[in-house]
C-alpha cells in the first residue's frame, strides 16, 4: 500500500527549532550519547553519481551530495539556527566587529581530529588560507570565505583566532556553518590535500561524529564512530551507533528498491514518483531546499538570447505549471523567483507575475523580427532558424528529461527549436568554460541569498548567463557589505523583480530532498537544507 507522501515545507525558524529540539533529545548532558554509544549499523542509499569524478571534498566541490555524505566528518564552527542566530559548535563564542570586516572566534580545547591532531587557531587557518589559494580551485567555498575580500586570518592564541576582511562581509556567519568551510587536519593539508577531491581513509580526515575508514568509488563509502567525539551541536556526542555505510545507487528505482526490502535503512535523492508509491512502512520526509530553484540559465552573450524580446518570449512560451504538477505529483512547486519560497528574503509578490501565454511569447517574437516560418514551423530572421543549444550533466534523471521534453514541446508550438545535449562532466566543462551554448540548466542550494552574487555578478563563477550590468553588481555588492537585515531584504528583492523582467534566468521549480527512512531507525533530524544529520540516531 502506498505510503501517504506529504511535502513539508517548514519555515527556516521552525526547521531549525525542530533540528535542535532531535540533537538535544538524544543527547546526555556533558556531551555524552545517551547509552555511551551503542552497536549497529545504519545503511544510507544515495544517488551520489559523480562523487568519484573529484568531488569528495566540499572545499572544492559544487556538488551538494558532497556536503551530504561529508557532514558526518567535518565539523563547522557554528551551527546555524535558521532564524538568523548561530550556536555554539567547535567556537565557544565570537564576536563580529561593528563593520563586519572581522570575526574574532574562541575555539574548544578539546577537540582533536582522527589523526589524533589537535583542532585549534592554526588549523582554522590552514583550512581557511587552503580554500582561499588560487591553487586550490576552489569555487563556491572561496566565495562564501569572501573571494577576493578575504584578508586572510590571524591566529591571536592557540584558541583564538580572527578572521579578516577588506569590506563589510555580512554572509560569513552562515558560510562558516557550512561543511564547505568545515576543517581537515592540518597534516592532511600538508601532506594529502592534492588527494582531498578523490578522498579516503586517510586522507578525509576531520573531527566529526565519525571517521571515513573504507570507500569503494561508485559503490559505498564507509564509515566509523569516532568514540572520542563530545563536541557536536547542542552537545551533542558519540554516534549512537558503529557503523554508517552510504551505498551509491545512481537509480532511484534501486534506492527505493533497497529501502523497501530492508537492506537499507533510509534513501535519499528520491523523486516524488517514485517516493510516493512507498509502503506504509516507511516515513517520507520532503524538505524543500533553500537557494536558487532548478532554472534554466540563458546565455546572452552567445546567440539569440542577447535579445531580451526572445528570452521573455522563450519564459512565457513554457507551460511550468501543467508540466511541474504533472512530472512531480504536486510534490515540487512551480517557482516563480530567483529564490525559493523558503530562503530569507523571498519576493512572495513575483507569484503569478509571469504565467504562461503563448499569445504574448508570439507577439514578443514577432516583434524581435522573428516572423517568418521554415518548413518545420521553426521561426526564421534573416535566413538563420530560432534555435538554441541547450547543454545538461550527465546524469540527467527520468523526471528532469521528462520536463525537458515538454520544454521542448511547448517551445516548438511558438515555432522556438531547442536541442538538447546531455554531455558527460568533460565534455560539458569544455562549453561551459568558453560558454558556447546557448541554455544549460541547475538548482543550487543556500540558505543565504548572496548565492546570487556567484550566478548574477560579472565576475560570479557560475554567471552562465554572462550578466555584465554594473546596477545589479553594485546591488549584490551592497547586499553583501550590510548587515541591517531590512536593508539586505530590500537588496535581494530587487534584484528578484529585475531578474523577473530581464530573464537572465528561467526558474521552474523549487525542488525538495526526498528521504525514505524504515522504521528500525529513530531520532534522525535534517539540516536546513533536508540533508540527514546523525548525531541522535538510533537504530533497532
């Protein structure tokens, strides 16, 4: 019988509230796990595709899944409360200065990585220094460390330490919650950090929960309780049980498969499809993601979307709605922003702002000088066909070639040709960098809305739409350097109404992480990004 599937969409505030009230629960006063850490083993089924093409290491890898497997093993300075506040994980205490250049952090004493090292001032400077080195590529956890406006870090004493910036830099709090600034050993640094993105035992070495002691690329990643462990979130300590063994199952239909029977004890990165023909047996979390919704990026400094005629046409001439409601149960929402419905700053009025109409996309072509027809009904100017490239990673699951096709369709109706490409990461990178196509698709997760510096500003990394406008530089330039928290809500949605108009980006749908979890396994709570956190879990 099917399990009965709802989405929940929680406000940041009660998410938050609820993550901290599980990793209190189930943890002893003094840091302790309750029963002194128990025996057993959770098995976890992921998706986790491209982990072996050099993305175990959040520092320099975009992935979310990334994040996800290597929480248990990096620890972060603070741990984030949604609503704005910060607690206490391995800093005791900070302070921020009044024009938020610097960030002065009291570190625990008592904390040590796996390799025995101590944790301390100069190891969150060797991390902190690490991701800021060009060398190290490192792209999204460099820019949430400030880009080129980190001034670097000053270690005061052997537990204090401050970090520096040259303008205000109001996102470093949440930045520094996230497992992308999360710390390695400073031995690991010195000796393995070329080893970091392929990962390992020895060589992805943190202070968390648990130890990375076995991984098989493209089939499982194990790992093991550290015992010493008493310095998690809300005090949280030693894992409640042994083992955590992730098995990497690209098809959805197995991981449901796996979950079902038992052989696993959660799934995530489920499709709502597939989640919502689960048995009763099993309890379906769906927590919509905070950030950038699944979009569509398009290119205007390439082909025919350097007219802003053609992408209102391109965004109007898609029926989002039918197509989200149909391909994900109602399950994913239709976005109508840059930025999700639960990520601070939201703009609630965009909603409805642009529906689909088809009357109007053909009124915009015609009016770009789109108005001759060939003989497959494609738009012709100038002897050149109304056709755009549009590049996708590889891989790309049923739902999401399911919406592309009906893009497809819907588009061609409007006589707007689009050809797909679904490229391996190689591949794709090779038109990405130069930015020869013409669309390429993603979602990305945040909780901050200056993730939008990184796809909006000139110089931002993944400005697949080539934005070049020295306003909208300024806006998230602005955003970024204050800290009074009306001024930064004005920012961010302005830059939303913009975006709504000018069509750099086609948002779709604001999608959730889907796990299933059997019943044997109790006290799982989820990070504010619906990722699985362990700290208070128990297993039958």
């Amino acid at each position: 019988m099917p399990a009965a599937f709802t989405r929940r969409i929680l406000p940041l505030t009660a998410l938050a509230a609820a993550t901290a009230l599980a990793l209190s629960a189930c943890a002893a006063p003094g840091g302790e796990s309750a029963d002194g850490g128990g025996g057993g083993e959770v098995v976890w089924a992921i998706e986790g595709a491209n982990l072996s093409a050099g993305h175990m290491d959040p520092q320099t890898s975009q992935l979310d899944v990334a994040s996800m497997v290597q929480r248990v093993v990096l620890d972060s300075l603070v741990f984030q409360e949604a609503d704005g506040t910060f607690s206490p994980w391995l800093a005791t205490e900070w302070t921020v200065s009044d024009d938020a250049t610097s960030y002065t952090f009291q570190l625990r004493d008592d904390v040590t990585f796996h390799d025995g090292e101590p944790f301390d001032a100069e190891a969150v400077k060797a991390n902190f220094d690490r991701i800021a080195d060009p060398e190290t590529a490192s792209a999204q956890a460099a820019s949430m460390l400030g880009g080129e406006w980190y001034a670097g870090t000053e270690v005061l004493g052997e537990h204090e330490v401050r970090v520096n910036f040259s303008q205000p830099y109001a996102p470093f709090l949440q930045a520094a919650s996230t497992p992308l600034l999360g710390f390695y050993s400073p031995a690991v640094l010195e000796s393995s950090a070329d080893q970091l993105k392929a990962g390992g035992p020895g060589v992805t070495v943190g202070t968390g929960p648990f130890e990375l002691t076995d991984y098989t690329p493209d089939q499982e990643i194990v790992y093991t309780r550290n015992e010493d462990y008493a310095w998690g979130p809300d005090d949280a300590g030693a894992a409640q049980f042994e083992t955590l063994r992730v098995s990497i199952l690209p098809e959805a239909s197995v991981r449901a498969g796996v979950v079902e029977s038992g052989e696993a004890d959660l799934a995530s990165q489920l499709p709502p499809n597939i989640a919502s023909e689960l048995s009763d047996a099993l309890t379906v979390e769906s927590l919509e993601y905070p950030g950038l919704p699944y979009s569509l990026y398009l290119n205007e400094k390439y082909g025919v979307f350097a007219d802003e005629k053609v992408r209102q046409a391109f965004a109007r001439g898609i029926d989002v709605d039918a197509a989200v409601e149909e391909l994900f149960f109602g399950q994913f929402p239709r976005a109508w922003s840059i930025l999700g419905s639960t990520t601070p700053t939201y703009d609630a009025s965009l909603e409805g702002s642009w529906p689909f109409d088809q009357d109007e996309a053909n009124r915009l072509l015609d009016e770009a000088g789109w108005t001759e027809r060939d003989s497959d009904g494609i738009r012709m100017k100038d002897g050149q066909r109304l056709s755009v490239r549009w590049i996708a990673w590889t891989p790309v699951p049923d739902d999401k070639a399911a919406l592309g096709n009906a893009i497809q369709s819907d588009l061609a109706e409007i006589g707007f040709e689009v050809k797909r490409e679904v490229l391996e990461p190689g591949a794709y990178n090779e038109q990405y960098g130069p930015k020869t196509f013409d669309l390429t698709d993603w979602g990305f997760s945040g909780v901050d809305p200056d993730l939008l510096r990184s796809h909006l500003h000139t110089d931002g990394f993944q400005n697949a739409s080539q934005v070049s406008d020295a306003e909208i530089d300024a806006l998230l330039e602005q955003g970024v350097a204050t800290t009074d928290q009306d001024a930064r809500t004005d920012v961010y949605q302005q830059l939303q109404q913009w975006n709504a108009e000018y069509t750099a980006i086609v948002p779709l749908y604001s999608p959730s992480l889907i796990t299933a979890v059997n019943d044997d396994v109790h006290g799982l709570a989820y990070d504010l990004y619906g990722r699985p956190l362990f700290y208070g879990t128990t297993v039958d």
